[in-house]
C-alpha cells in the first residue's frame, strides 16, 4: 500500500517519468521557507547565490527540514522503497525578467551514478508556471537511454555545462505546473528543460536531485550522501554528514564545502570548461 502516491501516480511515473502536481506544505509555509530563503541570501550573500547553489540543506535548517519532509519521504519510499539517500540538491532560481532558461537534458547524465532509474522531486517555492519558467517534460522520454549531450557553456544556460540534447521531439512537451508548496517528481532519464522567466517574480525550485537507493552506486568520482531513512549506505568512506541544527552550523557548512568539491569533480568529469555551480 504506497503512502503518500495514488496507484495512478505511481503508474504515471512509471509510464510518463513524471508526476504533477503533489502538495507537500501549504502556501503559507511555502511562503515563509521563500521569506527564510531571501533572509538567509541577504546575511550570507558568501555562502548562498547564483553561483553557490548546490547542498543548501547542509548549510541551511530550513532547507535541511525540507529534505526530510515526511509527504516527500514517504513518496520517494513509494517509488523506490524504505531505504534513501540524498545524492544531493539544487536551489534553481530565475530572476524577474531574465534570460535564464534551462536546455533539454537528462538529470543522469553526469552524476556518475550506475543506474539511470531514480527520482528527483522539485519544490515550487514560487508559482511555477509558462509565464514565470516552469518545467516541461517530454513525456515517456526516460523509456530510452541517455542521449549524446553537447557542453554549450552557454551564458544564460543554468545548467552547469548547459548541455544539451539537440533533437527533441517537442510534441510530446508537458509543462509542469506548479503552486508554491507543490511538488513534481521526475525520472532520472526524462528529458526536461524550462524557459526563461518573463514574469515580475523570482521563480524558485528546490530540486532534490535525487533520492537514491543503496542498489545504486558511484562509479565516478566520491559522493558525500545525506542518509534520509532506512538502512545506511554502506560507501561513505566512513564519512557521516551530520544534520544543520541551525542555518550556518559550523560542522555542516565545513561538510557542505567538501561535498561541494566532490561534486564538481563528478559533474565536470572531461568537460572543458568548469563553472562555478
Ligand atoms: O528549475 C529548472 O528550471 C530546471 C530544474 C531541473 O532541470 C531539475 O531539477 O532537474
């Protein structure tokens, strides 16, 4: 008996790669982890910005209560069972009228995982929609393997090699949308993207790019995993990621540091240019 999905959802994921939209917190409380979120970007404009994106839950409490939610736990246990980890996560932000867009890609592409089969819930923190930049999937897309990408660098790309897969069979484009507090979830392999932001409003995801079962391993590079339930990953190197017991805890700021590294090492493996995200 699934916890949090319907049948019909699960199926969905299954068939479509993707689910839309699921509530996870109320708009209220959307709106006031958005209120945290530009609190804690004016008071430490070092460690978070456009730039310093990736593993806020290790520096932020707010971010890290969001990673363990129970609503998106529980659905993530519905589509891969009772025991996860967080590969990592991604604060995607689109300013007010800009140029910022996110190219057809593959999530799995360079996380250097041996399997292309696991799920990546977003949070709308902001309402996600055609006008603001919302995501669109091309539905069924994850049914074939990973295709050839090209590092575009590009400067408006948010991606970080802003790779991109050139051929996309645009008829089967589904655009997610979203209300704040909402969530979708999406396969590893579907190919997605989003466009630019021609709204008065920042749009904000956080991605939780993904939850992974122990069946799936790193084959590239060291990943620093965030335990979320069940049985422990058993190739952390002996390095245990504690939890933020408040925004900037000194030990989870350190740990985010050095999972950064990582992190960069594995998703510029053989690119030629390296960003800073
Ligand atoms: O936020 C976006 O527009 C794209 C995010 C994305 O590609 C992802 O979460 O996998």
């Amino acid at each position: 008996m699934p916890k949090v999905l319907t049948k019909e959802q699960i199926e969905q994921y299954h068939d479509e790669g993707f689910i839309a939209p699921v509530r996870v917190i109320s708009e209220n409380e959307a709106l006031s982890i958005k209120n945290q979120l530009e609190q804690v970007e004016a008071d430490f404009p070092d460690e978070i910005n456009a730039q310093s994106r990736n593993n806020l839950h290790l520096s932020f409490a707010f971010l890290d209560a969001l990673a363990h939610n129970t609503i998106i736990v529980d659905a993530m246990e519905d589509l891969i069972g009772p025991d996860i980890a967080l590969w990592a996560s991604v604060m995607f932000i689109k300013e007010p009228s800009s140029k910022q867009y996110v190219s057809w890609h593959q999530d799995a592409t360079y996380m250097g995982l041996d399997s292309i089969d696991f799920p990546t819930p977003w949070i709308a923190l902001s309402p996600s929609n055609r006008d603001t930049g919302c995501m669109t999937m091309i539905s069924g897309s994850h049914h074939s393997e990973i295709q050839i990408h090209k590092d575009t660098f590009a400067e408006n790309n948010i991606l970080t090699r802003g790779q991109v897969i050139p051929e996309v069979d645009k008829s089967k484009a589904i655009d997610l949308i979203l209300e704040p507090g909402e969530m979708s979830i999406h396969h590893g392999a579907i190919i997605h993207g989003s466009q630019p932001n021609n709204s008065d409003q920042r749009r904000i995801g956080f991605s939780l790019q993904s939850y992974v079962p122990p069946s799936i391993k790193q084959v590239v590079g060291k990943n620093i995993w965030t335990h979320i339930r069940g049985k422990k990953r058993q190739d952390n190197d002996g390095i245990e990621l504690d939890r933020p017991k408040y925004n900037m805890d000194p030990i989870t700021v350190e740990q985010r540091r050095v999972a950064e590294e990582n992190l960069s090492k594995i998703l510029y493996k053989g690119a030629k240019i390296k960003r800073k995200y």
